[in-house]
C-alpha cells in the first residue's frame, strides 16, 4: 500500500470514528435532555401542588404520573422486581396456561408498581420544592451504547447535595426509558426485588397474594 493510500485509509478510519463518538455522544445527550424536561416539569408540579396536596392528593399524583410515564418503563423494571419468578427460564418452563397466568400477574404488578411508585416518589418530592437540582452533564459515550446512569444533584437541608441516579436504557424504537433509580446508593430496584421475594416467601410462592397486598416500602436515605 502507498503512503497516499495508508494515509487516505487512516483519515477514513479517523472519520468513522469520530462519527461514531458524536452520534453516540448526541444518543446519551437524548437522554439527559429526557431526564432534565420531565424534572423541571415535576418540580412545576410539585411547587404549585404546595397549595392544594394535602387537600386533594389525587390530583398531584395524576399530575405527576401523567409527566412520568413516559420516562419509565414500569413492565421492564416490574419484571426484574419479581426476579426469578418473571425470568425467560420460568417462562419457557411453564405450559401454555401458565405462561398466560404469568403475564396477566405481570400485567397486574406493572400496574401495582406504576401506582405505588408514582404516590411514593411524589410524597418524597414535596419535601424538596424549593430545592436546588441540578442534572451532570453526561460524559462521552461509546458507540453502540444502550445504557447511561446519569447523576443528579439535590441540594436541601444538609451541606452536602443528595445523589440520584438513573439508570437509562434505549429500546429497539430508540427511546430511552427509565429502567432503575439508586438514591445515595440505595439500589431501589434490589430493594423492592428483596422486599417481592420475601413477600412471596410469606405467601408460599402465591403471586396472586404477593401482587393483591403489595406496599412499596418507603426507603429511609437521610444520612
């Protein structure tokens, strides 16, 4: 190969590269964009919600669910809340009627976790209104990735801020979705798969109790 035609590949190499990192780098800038939108609009929320919440608590958590839907994906994290008993191995383990009863219990705790999720977040909230929140702007990304975990800063009552992370996911349609949050490094989604599991341990592996009577527990974080 001559110089002009080792240069010219390494200059197309360089290129693709380079091309790469930018579309990888505006993929995870989606996300963050998503993230910081539906904050400021939540916090709207949460500020004017001051006057009426205790009122009409309703109408805040409708509000705040209406905002949130469409950043997390309830069934994704659902599913890996219940642990083994929604894995592909049970799944393909079970004959027709039970492969049909085990979606219809996703479909039920999807909806439980959507509720209890939405008026749990939405209680915490009120207490950080008039807080300072503040979104990292994310790092450079590789090509191809799917994930990102982005931070979020809360300042409040304490010199040091309250740390947030999202746990962001893109799906094959190319949005991102919501698939867990750690508040001060307290893994939500382990929290509430332990709490499932021993539920279900409690029940005698009766799902349809363990959905029927499920709680999100408040998480204590305050350090």
């Amino acid at each position: 190969m001559s110089i002009r035609n080792l240069k010219v590949v390494m200059i197309a190499v360089l290129w693709l590269a380079t091309a790469g990192s930018v579309q990888a780098f505006a993929q995870v800038e989606a996300a963050y964009d998503l993230v910081q939108k539906t904050t400021k609009e939540v916090m709207d929320v949460v500020v004017a919600a001051e006057a009426y919440a205790e009122t009409d608590p309703e109408r805040y958590y409708q509000q705040v669910q209406s905002l949130l839907d469409p950043l997390i994906d309830y069934r994704g994290f659902a599913r890996k809340v219940m642990g083994p008993y929604a894995s592909s191995d049970r799944y393909r383990s079970l004959d027709e009627a039970g492969r049909k009863k085990l979606i219809d219990q996703l479909d039920k705790f999807t909806e439980a976790m959507r509720s209890s999720l939405v008026r749990t977040y939405s209680k915490g909230l009120l207490a950080f209104g008039s807080s300072r929140i503040e979104l990292v702007p994310p790092e450079k990304a590789e090509p191809g990735r799917s994930r990102v975990a982005l931070q979020q800063l809360i300042y409040a009552d304490r010199r040091d801020p309250y740390v947030v992370i999202y746990q962001m996911g893109m799906e094959k349609s190319g949005d991102w979705k919501l698939n867990n949050v750690i508040i001060e490094s307290v893994n939500l989604g382990e929290i509430y798969r332990d709490q499932f599991l021993a539920s279900a341990r409690e029940q005698d592996g009766d799902l349809d109790a363990v959905i029927a009577n499920w709680t999100t527990v408040v998480v204590d974080v305050d350090k």
